[in-house]
C-alpha cells in the first residue's frame, strides 16, 4: 500500500501527474509504428486481478511494455530523494518498486513477457528490444509454442 501524501500541494502535484501519453511513451510509439507494429495503448490485459495497465499491450504476441519514469520508478542513475519529506519519498517509491514487481510477475504468470523501458533509453534502441521480442514471441506462436488468444 502506497503511502498517503503529507500535504495537499503533494496530492496536487501527483495528481497533475501524466500517467499516460509521455514524451518517451509517444516517441516509442511513433517509432514501433513506423515499424508496422501495433499495440494497445493503455489497455488492462486479461489476467484476473491485474490492475496496472501496461503502456503498450502485443496481446496476440502476449507482450507488455512498460515505460517507467527515472523519479517514480527509482532509477539507478537518475533518481535522487528529494530532501523535503525524504522518508515519505523513500516509502512511495519503494512501494512502487514493490507494485512493479508484483505486477511483472503476475503477467509472466499468465504467459506474458514483460519489458521494461526507462524513460532514459533512446526511443530507437527500446524499439529494437521490443520488436524483437515480439517478433520472436508471434513467431513462437505460428509455431503453436504459445497459448492464449489473439485480439
């Protein structure tokens, strides 16, 4: 369970937050598409008791994108604990990390592949790791290696 936020002015800030449609989000898109990929965008995917909804969902590939922030996320080489409310912040982000876990085993659990993109990574080089996968997992599929359904 996340923390709750000390002040209003937190509340505000988080909630003025985007939480989909970022510039490193709409850059890997663009590029995937040019690609002659397509996606979800923003879709809950059909595994019982998942929330969390992936930022680009392959569901006949059974892939699940995920573009973390470097600050919400906790970034190795990014993230710095602001200095007011430190301990707040630790906790919210730590739950996040928790959250993130839980949800990337939760889709493997169900047959999904999940990747995970810092918003750090050069559109082009995440697009490559995430063609490939998918590529790869279709192929499988046509092969009958994998299970589920297509979309």
């Amino acid at each position: 369970m996340s923390p709750k936020p000390l002040d209003g002015h937190i509340r505000a800030r988080m909630e003025r937050q985007a939480r989909s449609g970022t510039a490193p989000e709409l850059a890997i898109r663009r590029e995937l598409h040019r690609r002659g990929l397509r996606y979800r965008v923003d879709t809950r995917p059909p595994v019982p008791s998942q929330r969390s909804r992936p930022d680009l969902l392959f569901t006949r590939a059974k892939v699940a994108v995920f573009i973390d922030g470097c600050f919400w996320h906790g970034c190795a080489d990014h993230f710095t604990v602001p200095k007011n409310n430190r301990e707040w912040w630790l906790e919210k982000i730590e739950a996040n990390r928790v959250r993130d876990s839980r949800n990337t085993a939760l889709l493997e659990s169900a047959g999904y592949t999940v990747i995970r993109v810092w918003e750090h990574e050069a559109p082009m080089d995440a697009a490559d790791r995430v063609q490939q996968v998918v590529r790869e997992r279709l192929s499988t599929k046509q092969r009958g290696e994998i299970g589920g359904h297509a979309a």
